[in-house]
C-alpha cells in the first residue's frame, strides 16, 4: 500500500464521535459520489473493456456502501444529509486536472488510487477508535474495501501506463494530496 504524506491525527476520531450523525451523513455523500465518478469513468472510456467492468463493480459496491451508510442513519433517526461539495476532492481535481484525454485517464486512476488510500487510513482509524463495537467492525470491512479499491486502481493506472510514468505521478501527487488534505479543517467528515 503507497505510505500516505499526511497522517491524520488521532484526535479526529473524537471529532467523529461527537457528531456522528454528520460524520455518517457526509460519508453517505461521499459514498455516492465515489459511485458515481467510478460509472462516469466507465462510460467515457467504453473501449476499455477491463476499465468498463472494473468500474462498474466498483460504481456497485460504492452504492452498496452508501446503503448501508443510509441505513446506518435511519438506525439513528437521522436522514441523508443536505448535498454539498467535498473541498478536498474539487481541489485535487481541479490540480490534477489535464485537457489531453489519456493523460486525463492517468490522472484519474492515479488520484483515485491515493483517495482510497486516505479511505483506508480513516475508516481504519474508526474501525480501531471508535467506542460502538458494531459500528467498528462495519469501518474495518469498509477499510478493507478501500484498501482493495486503492490496489485496483494502482493496477489499472499500471496496466494503461508506464511504470516509470505512474510512479512519477504517485511522487507528486501524493505531495499534492498531503497539502490539500492538511489544509482540511479537522471535522467530523470524511476529508
Ligand atoms: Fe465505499
Ligand atoms: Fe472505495
């Protein structure tokens, strides 16, 4: 697994407790929207036939995980939060962002592979710290979710591209991602 630049500190797990209905519903959105950009990828890269079904799989399993973040909620006698944007994931889109279609791609593999990695540290975090053994068990099988999401994507942005390519890619992006996710206030949310 690629060694993250920023490590979230502790303290953030208390944040989480302290509302965890809006931890649960910014991470009900994030959920979504992961399902979501996996299916958009898809659709834009149709001749990619790998591509394709690892994306819909994924779009799938997000949407899951989204379901059962929704009932999580319900169990509570929240409901899905208000939509809003995730600052830490339009930043490092608009960084990462690159006209040239293939390069586009490679950008895209490469953040996602490093997004889920963060998701990996932060459910894990939550699988460990937080006080509900059921809801800690639920964040240790959605770690390794992310963990085999991260793993999937270092594969594919590896089987489309050059090694040496990806690799210097990893170097600066994962620089990008420690700023922008430093820059992150420390609330109850995902990112
Ligand atoms: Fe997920
Ligand atoms: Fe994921």
């Amino acid at each position: 697994m690629l060694k993250l630049r920023y490590a979230t500190p502790a303290a953030w797990v208390d944040v989480v407790e302290a509302d965890l209905v809006g931890f649960l519903q910014d991470h009900a959105a994030n959920e979504h929207r992961v399902s979501r950009s996996a299916l958009s990828l898809a659709l834009q890269f149709p001749e990619r036939r790998e591509l394709v079904d690892a994306m819909v799989d994924v779009s799938m399993e997000e949407l899951e995980h989204f379901k059962l973040v929704y009932e999580l909620l319900k169990a509570r006698g929240a409901s899905l939060g208000q939509e809003h944007p995730d600052p830490y994931m339009r930043q490092l889109r608009k960084r990462l962002a690159d006209p040239d279609r293939e390069v586009w791609l490679l950008h895209r593999l490469v953040l996602f592979a490093i997004v889920e990695r963060r998701g990996y540290e932060r459910f894990a975090m939550l699988g460990d710290g937080l006080s509900d053994p059921s809801l800690r068990d639920t964040y240790q099988e959605l770690a390794r979710s992310e963990a085999r999401h991260h793993a999937l994507y270092l594969r594919l942005a590896r089987q489309y591209f050059d090694a040496a390519l990806v690799d210097e890619r990893l170097e600066r992006f994962l620089d990008i991602e420690a700023e922008v996710m430093r820059g992150q206030p420390l609330g109850p949310s995902l990112h």
